[in-house]
C-alpha cells in the first residue's frame, strides 16, 4: 500500500488473467483462445487498413463494424455499442447500467472480473450459489435486485441456459437490467440476440476474441435497445472516445461479415470438444456438459493444482482456479486435434504414474 493511493485502490481485488508464457513450444489450452487462425478476410482488411492513414484517428463511432454486426442480428445500427473487448464492454455496463442501491445478482462461480468491476465501481453484489451440479438456478434469482448478469454459457463451468428459460427470467425482471454475457456462446449455446427487440431491459454482450479468433485485436460488443446503449456511449465519450483503432474496426468487420470461415472454424473446435471430452471420461474424469470451447474436468484421484503442475512438466498448460468449491477441477480450453492428443498422452502418463 502507498501512500499516494486513491481510498479505493487498496480495497480491490484485480482481476488475474490466464499465463501468457514465453516459452514456444508448450501446449497452451488455459486461456480459452481459438486454436485456429482468423478469417483470412480479416487478415487481408488489416493489412490494407496499414497505411497512412494510420496518422488521423479511428471513426469514433466505428460505424461500418456496428453496420455488421447491426445486420448480422437484423437490429439497427444505434443498437450496437462496441469496445476495446468485451472486458471493457463489460465494464461500462457495471458503470452504467448495474449500480444501485438494491444489489447486482450473479453466479457464486463464474467469470471473476464481475467481482473486480463490482468493486472498481462500489456495486453492491449479492453472490447466487450454483447447485450441486455446477447449474445456474434461474429461480434463486426471482428476488429483490438492482440487476442481473449471467454468462451463458457460464465460465468457467461451460454449462449453457436454454434460452426459454433466459427469455422467463428476463421477462419476469422487466424493470431490472438484465445482462446476459456470451462470450462462449457461438460453441453450442443458444444466444439470447434476438430478443433485444422485444425485451428493452435486456443487454447482450459477446466478444470476437473466441469463436472470431481476434482475441489480440480486442474487440467486443452489446446489443440492446436505444436507452441501454445511450448510457454506454455517455460512459464511453466520457473516458475514451476511441476505443477502437483502425485496424481492429477493418479487421473486425471482415470477421462478421465471413461467416463461411465462421462456420467452419467453431464447428471444428465443437468436434474436438466432444472428442476430447470423451477422452477424459475414458481416464476416469468428472467433465461437465460444456457449451463453449473449454471443457471442465476434474480427477478423483488427482488434486487440481497438483495435475496442472505436472501437466506443465509434460508441456501442456491448463487453467486451475483455488476457489474451494472448484479447487479440484481444470478448466482446459479446446485445442488443435493434436494439441488434444498430447494433452491426452500427457494425462496418461500421470494417471499410470505411482503415486
């Protein structure tokens, strides 16, 4: 702690992002990115967007990108805020929308920057226990509130919402902001898009770092009605009036707009999640139904910290987390076929190991 902090930096608890190593030849399945390359669309619209133009600023508004995906989810352009990734989508939305004097609702287990934001912006929160089996409760949530935020596909379970009982919880909130997070939702899940038209509490954010493989370009997005927006564009042009630069808006609209390569690629990394949670049922893992590009196994006869660390030594990284309730489990993102073997190969040597 110094001295010369602000009163509310010593009380936060900042969000700890997944190993990027330095090390070239590890298998890296802890941080949930795409396996596959970026639309080549993308890649050609980010080299011709590389001139000079690179000295006047980026359009503000980022118009053509919020065009996209505004036809993409047939909703009008005004309907579209963008930002410098969903985190930071995300974190408009705790400034903006989620403070009030009654408290935000979210999972016990779930993606841990709500909990930062929720300090960085001074929410009241009030965590919602999963059940025995890792599911989110949709009716613990009828409750006294503020607002809601739910990530469906949930992380880092993976577990999906059907979406009739999304669309239930929204409509029984109507005057509560309800958030729904999918960033993993184009692996198997069912988006709650299009409901923006008729639901004017409700804000869907998702991300092209995953099923796009833009996660180093960092470019996120909400859909939801004029009102929710506005309040996102007033937070916005208050502390960055240009969150996203040249290249990020060409590249991105390419992305949306290949949905060939789009297709493709998430249908891959589907198969491989199948096949692979398959293969750890064989070794005697607990997987959980997974939804999104990262499967959520745990060993009965193996710690989570201890098999992580000895993964490492075989090569291959994965995510552990020390929450009690989890401390057990890996989260493994979905690999290349064979980044999946060797992961596999490395398992099972450890598990025939001795103790």
């Amino acid at each position: 702690m110094s001295r010369y902090w602000s009163p509310i930096v010593s009380g936060l608890k900042p969000y700890v992002a997944g190993e990027q190593p330095a090390v070239a030849d590890l298998v890296k399945l802890n941080t949930n990115e795409n396996p596959y390359g970026p639309s080549q669309r993308a890649l050609a619209a980010i080299r011709q967007a590389t001139d000079d133009s690179l000295r006047l600023y980026p359009d503000p508004n980022a118009t053509a990108l919020r065009q996209a995906i505004a036809s993409r989810y047939q909703l009008d352009v005004n309907e579209i805020f963008v930002g410098n990734g969903s985190d930071e989508v995300l974190a408009h939305t705790f400034q903006a929308l989620l403070q009030h004097e009654l408290p935000l609702l979210y999972p016990d287990i779930t993606y841990s920057f709500y909990a930062s934001y929720s300090l960085l912006y001074g929410v009241k929160t009030v965590p919602i226990p999963l059940d025995e089996t890792f599911q989110v409760r949709l009716m613990d949530y009828d409750r006294e509130c503020g607002a809601i935020i739910l990530p469906n596909p949930n992380a880092p379970t993976g577990i999906a919402l059907p979406l009739v009982e999304i669309e239930a919880l929204v409509r029984r909130h109507q005057d509560k902001v309800v958030v729904i997070d999918e960033a993993y939702i184009d692996f198997g899940g069912e988006s709650a898009a299009f409901l923006v038209r008729s639901c004017p509490n409700l804000l869907v954010i998702q991300t092209l770092s995953k099923s796009r493989s833009l996660a180093g370009l960092r470019v996120g997005f909400a859909l939801g009605q004029r009102p929710l927006i506005d309040a996102l564009e007033r937070v916005k042009d208050s502390s960055n009036s240009y969150p996203l630069d040249r290249l990020a808006q060409a590249g991105a609209t390419a992305a949306i707009k290949d949905e060939e390569w789009f297709e493709t690629c998430r249908l891959k990394v589907m198969a491989s999640r199948d096949r692979l949670a398959q293969e750890l049922a064989g070794l005697g893992f607990h997987v959980l139904p997974s939804a999104a590009n990262f499967l959520f196994a745990s060993h009965p006869g193996k710690d989570g910290a201890t098999l992580q660390s000895q993964l490492r030594c075989h090569g291959v990284i994965v995510r552990h987390f020390a929450d009690p309730r989890i401390s057990n489990f890996l989260r493994i993102s979905v690999g290349t076929d064979e980044q999946c073997r060797k992961l596999v190969a490395a398992l099972k040597d450890l598990l025939s190991a001795p103790n």
